[in-house]
C-alpha cells in the first residue's frame, strides 16, 4: 500500500494537489499571522480554506482508489 510520499513520487496529480495544498497552508498560516485582516484578506482566507478542503478530500480519493487497485 503506498503512502502520501510514495503517491506523490508516482501520481503527477496527487504530487500537484498536496504541493496546492502546502501552499493553501503557508498562505492561511500567513494571514492567521496577521491582527487584523481586510476585508479582500477574510475572502482570501475563506476561499483557501474551501479549496484546501476540496484538495484534501480528492487527494483522499486518490490514495483510497489506489488502495482498492492493490489486492490484499
């Protein structure tokens, strides 16, 4: 069974999705930084936090489709 690593090295799309993701992170780990964000900062903020969502949950997908093409 592979792990994230290992997906990331022989999956272009999963290696894509968490390098957005990482970058999703780093970003709202930016903003989380700030006292006081604007108002275009909340939207951003919002925003990342919903894609990043969508990121992780298709990078799921990927790894549990993966999982079911390997037989036990």
């Amino acid at each position: 069974m592979e792990n994230g690593n290992e997906l990331a090295v022989s999956d272009p799309e999963f290696r894509r999705l968490r390098e957005e993701h990482r970058h999703h992170e780093e970003r709202l780990h930016e903003l989380a930084e700030k006292t006081r964000l604007s108002e275009d900062e909340e939207l951003e903020e919002k925003r990342l936090k919903k894609e990043k969502l969508l990121l992780k949950d298709r990078m799921e997908a990927i790894s549990r489709h993966r999982r079911e093409e390997v037989p036990s």
